[in-house]
C-alpha cells in the first residue's frame, strides 16, 4: 500500500487520504489485486472460476 498509494502524491487532508485508503483495500486489493494463497488469482477470478468448476459437478 504504501509504494502503490501512500508515497504517490501529497495528501491535502487525512479525511482524503482515509477515503482513498478505503478505497484502495476495497476495490483494488480485495477484489482485484492477486493473491498467493488462491494461485496468484485476484479474489474475483478466483469467485468465477469457483462458482463455475461447481456448478458444472
């Protein structure tokens, strides 16, 4: 977080810097950065390629 949000730019206030936070743990890193631990999938990869091997058996 601190290399792809935190040292990017000047933060004007910490209610904008808390919102972009926010923002950066709910959108990019849990939903669409990979993780190790699902075989380097982001975690919406990992749904959809979850949700079709099971609806297939």
């Amino acid at each position: 977080m601190r290399t792809e949000l935190l040292n990017t730019r000047k933060w004007r206030t910490r209610i904008e810097l808390s919102t972009k936070i926010f923002d950066w743990i709910e959108v990019f890193y849990n939903r669409t950065r990979r993780h190790s631990s699902l075989g380097m999938l982001a975690p919406v990869a990992y749904e959809k390629l979850y949700a079709h091997n099971t609806s297939a058996a």
